[in-house]
C-alpha cells in the first residue's frame, strides 16, 4: 500500500467527518496511493488520504488523535483490537471497522447511519444505510454484529460515564480555600469554616 504523507497544519473542508458521514470506503487512485470515498447522505467525495489517516486527522484537528481514540476504546470495552472510535461524543458520531483498521480493505462505518444489515451469503453482510443505500460487505455475519455490537457497546459506557461524573459535579461539598505552602512550593487547601 502507497500512502500520501499529510504535510499541512490546514484541514480541506472536503475532509470533513460530520453526523451527515455515513460510510468511509478505501479507494485506489491510479497510481496506486490509497485514498478514501467519504460516504454522505447526498454526496460521494474522495480525499487524498487512507481511510486510517482520514480519521486521524479529523480526531486530531478535534483535539485527539487515533492512537488516542483507540486507547479510550480499549480501556472502556477492555478489548484489544478492531474497536469503535468516538470522533465526537456531543454530535453523537461513532465510527467502526469492517476489518481491522490497519487493513487497506478495512471500511469504517458510523453508527447512527446503521438501519439495519443481514447475512448475504455465507461470508458476506449485506448494510442498509440511512440515505437508502446499501453495501455489501467481505465480512461475516457473525464478525459484522460482533463489530457494531461493540460500538453500541461503546457508545452506552460513554454515555454512562459522562452520566456519572456529571453527577458528582452537581454534588455539593466542603468548601475549601487554596494557598501556597510556607515554602512557597505546592498549594494546600484550607477547609471552609
């Protein structure tokens, strides 16, 4: 596989990952680099880069990264591989892999755009999308349920979490005043009285 090297700090507007993605597809230009068809509900656009580095750069100009994306999964699902990423947790965009990400085959899919999907053939799924459309998929049924399984799995323990540290901001506790140690070097809190 031939890739192209990301060299600007800029993002094209075309590279956009957005709730209206519903699908990112590998794509072969005719010199052989590996590129990505980004799915939506009224268009079709390629970018110049892998479907894998697509995503990095989205996540990155959001702050993260891949490697980030994939270790929050990892910890959250405590599974090791071919897990969910959460591009954006507030618009609800989820993204998950038919193969392993690594892979120059691998098509990522968001979550939300998912209506529904069944066995074509023996080795194969067939995804109806939410714009009407449909892929099939070089991907079991068993293998394809087990990856969107995870990424619902994914989306409700983020959900959770977000739920109960939420919570204990709302609590209220002790109050407490901050000042500098004698020494001047680290700060200790004084409780309220």
């Amino acid at each position: 596989m031939r890739q192209k090297t990301i060299k600007n700090s800029e993002m094209k507007q075309e590279y956009g990952i957005s709730s209206e993605t519903i699908v990112i597809l590998p794509d072969f230009d005719e010199n052989g680099f590996l590129n990505s068809l980004i799915c939506k509900k009224d268009e079709i656009t390629k970018a110049g880069l892998s479907p894998y580095d697509l995503i990095d750069m989205n996540l990155r100009f959001r702050g993260s990264s891949m490697r980030g994306a994939l270790d929050g999964a990892r910890t959250l699902l405590d599974k090791r591989y071919m897990n969910p990423v959460i591009l954006d947790k507030e618009r609800d965009i989820i993204l998950f892999p038919s193969r392993s990400p690594f892979r120059e085959d691998c098509v990522w899919l968001s979550l939300r755009h998912v209506r529904s999907y069944r066995r074509s053939g023996t080795s194969h799924t067939l995804v109806e999308l939410s714009n009407n459309s449909t892929i099939r998929l070089d991907v079991s049924f068993h293998t394809f349920n087990k990856r969107i399984q995870r990424a619902y799995e994914l989306r409700y323990k983020m959900q959770a979490q977000m739920i109960r540290f939420e919570s204990q901001v709302v609590e209220s506790g002790a109050g407490y005043h901050l000042k500098k140690s004698k020494k001047g070097l680290n700060y200790v809190g004084v409780e309220e009285k």
